[in-house]
C-alpha cells in the first residue's frame, strides 16, 4: 500500500501535529529502585528475553532501494510481527513496499512540515509508532555522497550532508518520542557510520561530521529517554556492498579482516535486534558492523 503524506487528508478525529512545538511525556516517572534489603519494595521485572515485534507499528525510513539497508530492515521487522511502514523521498517506495507486503509514504524528512504530515498519515493508516529506524541518508546513485576536500566544499553541500544525514533523524526522533514516552515502550534506531564515529578519510568532512552528530544525537537522547522505557541506539557499518557501491568501495571491502564487503542484510540484523525487547538493556550505545576493520591496527602484506 502505497501513500504520500504530503498529499495525505489529515481532517479527521485525530488532529494534526504541531511538529514545531513537540509535546511533553506525561507519563509518569518510575521510583528510584530498591535499596538491597528493602523487603517492602517491588521488584523491577526486566522485559521478556524475545526478538518479536508482534503487534508493534515500526517505521524505517530511507527504504526505497531493493537492495539497501533500509529495505532488508523493513522485511527482517515483518518477519518479525511488525506492522511495518516505509518512506523514502520517490514514489519508487510504492513498489518496495507491495513487494515486502508493508505501507510505503512519500516525504521529504528534511522539511519539518512533511516529518508531521508523515507522523499523522503513520498513525491514521497503522497506529503510533514505537519503533523508528533512522536510515535516511546513506548515498546513493540517485544522492551521491559530496566528495570533496574542506576547502572546495560549498556551504550549500555541506548544508546538504547535514540535512540529509543529521537533521533526517532529529525531526523524525522528535516527532515520535513523545508518543512512546507516554506508552512506556520505544526503540530508536539511527544509521551512523564508521566514517565520523570511527575514522575518516579525505574529501568526506561532510558525511564523516553529520554521522558524528548522529552517534552524539544518540547519545544524548537515549539520557533523555531511559526513564520512559524507551532506548536508543546508533549502527555503524563499514564497507556495505549494495547497488551504490562503487569499485573502490568493493575493493575496500575485500581488504576488511573478513575479506569481503558487508551485505545489507547483515547490518539489518544488528538493527532489528536492537529494535527488540531483548535488547531492553541497552541504550546510548553504537554497534560497529564492519567486519573488524576498525580493530585492526595496520594491514599488514
């Protein structure tokens, strides 16, 4: 099923969201945890030890390729019992989303505005959200990575890196946390990048500062979030062959520890899991996927 949340007819019993003014949780906080020996004191229940999502609305953004990250996300979330929802910035999502059986939406998630449309026309078709993947803004055939050194750089497409990038999984993580606040239960999940994070090379100043952003972005809002049940959490990979890819990149992969390129599929995993309630004790962290090319010291031959 296929929607565009620009063009969405948001009258209805459920109002509109102020997406400028994000709400405030009501829910209440939980007490302090017992001090050892107090008998009178509940004890806290961790969640079930279990991948399922069934029943829970997910939202994976940045899922129009059928061959990307997003994509193979969105069909591990179904597997997983998820009512699942994908956007992307083309109307392309709408085949995407009839092959895996999901809702697709249209919108551009750097204008504020069409981040609240989106958020309405999600919960009208299948419910709030309580699991958000931040994959908005990997490169690529269609918005290649800015590839240039510091100096040569324009404002306009280090704006553009930012945007895509950074600001994607701010307006989006803004507009759904007060939501799962209130319920006591959400995960978040953003796309970084070993590039930023973890190293960097040449001519990506752009890309490699707005994946840092993403990794402090997390950070400090899994601090914000913890004492609502909601956690979050950033994935990093390396060298992830998919249709973007370019000779050089699959060249670099074949010189990981592992010696070959990720796969799309595989760094879905580590998000979904991070996406599930056994992982409900961990938060503010960022999970590398690169084949253990960040660990190596040199590269010996």
């Amino acid at each position: 099923m296929g929607i565009d949340a620009r063009a969405t007819d948001r009258s209805g019993n459920r109002p509109r969201r102020d997406v400028s003014r994000p709400g405030v949780s009501r829910r209440p906080r939980p007490a302090a945890m017992a001090e050892p020996g107090d008998q009178d004191a509940p004890a806290a229940l961790p969640e079930p030890v279990t991948m399922r999502l069934d029943g829970k609305v997910a939202l994976v953004t940045g899922a129009g390729s059928p061959d990307g990250i997003g994509y193979a996300t969105a069909r591990r979330l179904a597997d997983l019992g998820a009512r699942v929802a994908i956007v992307s910035t083309t109307r392309r999502i709408h085949e995407r989303a009839g092959e895996l059986g999901v809702t697709g939406f249209v919108a551009d998630l750097t204008d504020e505005s069409e981040v609240g449309a989106l958020a309405d026309a999600v919960a009208e078709q299948l419910g709030d959200v309580e699991v958000l993947v931040n994959n908005a803004g990997l490169a690529s055939r269609a918005s290649p990575e800015v590839l240039r050194p510091v100096a040569q750089l324009s404002y306009d497409e280090w704006r553009g890196e930012i945007d895509r990038n950074l600001t994607t999984a701010f307006l989006c993580s803004r507009v759904f946390i007060g939501g799962m606040a209130e319920r006591g239960w959400g995960r978040i999940v953003n796309l970084a990048a070993t590039a930023g994070p973890v190293n960097a090379l040449p001519t990506e100043a752009a890309y490699a500062a707005a994946k840092a952003g993403v990794v402090g972005l997390t950070r400090a809002l899994a601090m914000e979030m913890i004492a609502d049940g909601v956690t979050v959490n950033a994935v990093a990979p390396g060298t992830i062959y998919t249709a973007a890819s370019t000779m050089a990149e699959i060249k670099q992969g074949l010189g990981t520890p592992v010696g070959r390129p990720g796969t799309p599929d595989e760094v879905a995993a580590a998000i979904t899991f991070l996406c599930s309630p056994a992982a409900s004790y961990i938060t503010g962290q960022m999970l590398v996927v690169d084949g253990g090319n960040s660990v190596r010291e040199a590269q010996f031959r």
